[in-house]
C-alpha cells in the first residue's frame, strides 16, 4: 500500500525534531452541496529542526517514531 503524502502549515515547532502541521481538506457535502472545510493536525518528525511556524511544508506516513509521531517531514 502507498504512503500517503499531505500538504500543510506548520502551527508549532516548540519541541526539538517535532513539527505539528495543520493539514486542511475541502469537500462538497452530500446534502448541503456546500463546500466544507475541515482541518487536522499531525506531529512529524523534522530532523534537522529546518521548519518554522508557517512554512508550508509536505508529509508522508512512515513507521512510527514516538507515541504521536507516524509521519515526517518531506520537503518544503
């Protein structure tokens, strides 16, 4: 199965190797045939520290490395 890969901004980068990235989403919905914004936020893995609050950056899925983080940072 293909890791999936989401486009985000970065809300926090406090914690050391760690970026929190709000990934929105836009759908039409089924009754209302309004579009819908619905946002999440992930914790990915940033090695170097390179990312900063606001950047827009990728992430993919990956094995997990701590007790929240199962994805980690792509590119900018």
């Amino acid at each position: 199965m293909p890791k999936r890969i989401l486009q985000g901004t970065v809300t926090s980068d406090a914690n050391e190797q760690t970026v929190t990235v709000q990934v929105e989403r836009r759908f039409t919905h089924p009754v209302l045939k309004k579009t819908i914004r619905k946002s999440k936020k992930y914790r990915a893995h940033d090695e170097k520290n390179a990312f900063k609050v606001g950047d827009t950056v990728r992430i993919i899925e990956c094995a997990p490395k701590s007790k929240t983080k199962r994805w980690e940072v792509l590119e900018a």
